[in-house]
C-alpha cells in the first residue's frame, strides 16, 4: 500500500489528495499505548502535513502539502473554503430538517454557517470496513451536504441536532479538488491552484 518515499520539491507547493480509509489517525503519529493505522502507513512523503483534519471514523478526502501558507488558505475557516460531503443519516430527512441544515443550526459552540444539502440516491462507494450499524426498523438515508467552516465533528453534530444521527460520512470535496477515481488509501499529487 505504501508507496516508496519521496522528497518535496522546492520549486512549487506540493499538494496531496489522500482517500483516508475510516479508522485510519488524521495525522502521522500515534503515542497511544496501543498503535492505529496512521497517514505514515499510506504516505511515503517527507515533509507534507494535513491541511485540515477528517476525524478517525470518517473517511475520504484529506489534503497534505507541504506549503504553510496553502495548509492556511486551505484550513482556515476565515478562507471560507467549501468542503462536500456524502453523508449517510439515519432517519427520514423532512423538509423541516433540511431547511434548519440550509439556513443553519446552533450547536453548543454557536450557531453554523448556512449550508447547502440535498437528499441524493446512495452513492457508488466502496464498502466501509467495518460495515455501518443498520437497523432494519429505522429507514437511513444519504445526504450531499457542503460547509463552508470546519468545526470539531461539524457535520455530524449538525445532523444530530436535526434528529439524523450520522452512520457514515464521506467527504467528497474540498475546494476544486475531488476524491474522484481514488480508492481508500490512495494519494496522488495535485496542483495547487
């Protein structure tokens, strides 16, 4: 899975796309007693670093680069940089529900930005290892939900809020770049435009 390693080029930013399985850490080290799969064990290139952080148990699009002011305008929620993602609830998202995504729901850290969300049909991925809990009594369905911030577990703490706990969360996009013709724990450089 791991590629061999790789120096960073001076000449210009390097910018990574990584599809970051779920329970892999978001960063490249782990001093708990008992070691998780880190971004080391799928990126072989020295000096790059997260822009952005995917919580443990979501999956899909991080960023790395080795250019601080990118890792800024990239992070940064001031940048107001827009992340999309695929977002299994469950639940049967009403119109009031929606509505409170769109306009904004307040979560114990203040209110969210409004935010763009459409039911979609479930999407084309890759099975989750391990599977979601599905319950058979309770319906679950798939959102397409974009931000434009990056609280601490946001998505899901704004779907909770609206009575769809998530299942599963995917992000999909961030900016211009896409998770597009990436299997999970596959990377490939991009341009930083």
């Amino acid at each position: 899975m791991l590629a061999h390693a790789r120096e960073p080029c001076q000449n210009h930013p390097m910018l990574i796309l990584f599809n970051k399985p779920f329970g892999v850490l978001p960063q490249f080290t782990d001093n708990s007693a008992a070691p998780r799969p880190t971004l080391a064990d799928y990126v072989a290139v020295r000096g790059v670093y997260p822009a952005g952080r995917l919580d443990m148990d979501s999956e899909g699009l991080m960023l790395l680069t080795d250019d601080g002011r990118l890792q800024a305008r990239i992070a940064d929620p001031r940048h107001k940089m827009e992340k999309t993602y695929l977002v299994q609830v469950e639940g049967d998202p009403d119109q009031d529900a929606l509505r409170a995504l769109q306009t904004g729901v307040t979560l114990k850290d203040g209110p969210t930005r409004p935010a763009r969300v459409e039911p979609i049909d479930a999407p084309d991925l890759w099975p989750r290892d391990p599977p979601i809990r599905v319950r058979k009594s309770v319906p679950d369905h798939w959102l397409r939900l974009t931000i434009s911030e990056g609280r601490n577990r946001q998505v899901r703490r704004m779907t909770a809020a609206v009575g769809l706990p998530t299942l599963r969360l995917v992000r999909w996009q961030v900016g211009n770049w896409t998770l597009d013709g990436l299997a999970p724990g596959q990377w490939r450089e991009a341009g930083a435009d």
